[in-house]
C-alpha cells in the first residue's frame, strides 16, 4: 500500500495561484521576466507604432499568461490521464480570464485616442523555439 499523498488539481491549481499569481514581482522585474518569455507582437491592423505596451495592466496581464503557460508546461505530464481533460478545462478558464485582463488593458497614447475611429489588432505569440548559442 502506498503511503504518498497524491496532491490533486485543485491542490495545484490553489498552490501555482497561491505561490505565484498572489506573490508578483514589482513592475520592473515583471517587465524583465515577460521579456524572458519571449512573447512576440504581430501587428495585424491598425497602426500600433503608438500604442503603450509598457502600460502596467498589459504587462500584468501577459506575466499571468506566461507563468500560467509555464505552469501548465510543468504539470500537464505529472497529472494522470483521467485527470488531464479536466486540468486542461481548469487552466483554459484562467487562461480565458487573463485574456480578458489583456484586452481591457489602456494600451493606447493620448495621440491614438484622439485619431477618429482609429482600431488596431495585434496578435501575440509565445515563441517556444529557445535556441542558445
């Protein structure tokens, strides 16, 4: 008989929003770390040359989505397979969360705001291909 505790996904869904999602770093090293998660913007329409993408929200945004990423990375193989369609559905729904957080963050200038009727789109995409030289 086994006597180890199986921690179960909502035991590690409580710990990653627990250790890390409650525990963010100061705005600086969040910029830095989201620099290190190589996230890439496509401008897809609009012109975007005037947008703030340092603004706090967006960074705080997109932090959440890179650690939740990491995060699912990590545990998506330790957790069984009865188990997986249901973590998969408990992280989409924070996942679906942080978009939204991402969406409503001001990431327009004052110039982009007073232009009539302007609209951009861009797309951001996580590059997973680390290549170290």
């Amino acid at each position: 008989m086994s006597t180890t505790k199986k921690t179960d996904l909502f035991e590690k869904i409580r710990d990653f929003q627990l250790t890390i999602l409650s525990k963010k770093p100061g705005s600086q090293e969040m910029m830095h770390e989201v620099r290190m998660m190589n996230f890439k913007l496509r401008p897809l329409s609009g012109n975007v040359s005037d947008l703030d993408f340092s603004n706090f929200d967006f960074i705080d945004a997109l932090w959440s989505l890179g650690k939740l990423d990491e995060f699912f990375r990590e545990e998506y193989n330790n957790v069984s397979d009865d188990e997986k369609d249901a973590f998969y559905r408990l992280v989409d729904d924070i996942r679906v969360n942080f978009q939204q957080q991402l969406n409503k963050a001001n990431i327009v200038s004052v110039d982009f705001e007073e232009s009539p009727k302007q609209m951009f789109e861009v797309e951001i995409i996580k590059d997973n291909n680390l290549k170290v030289n």
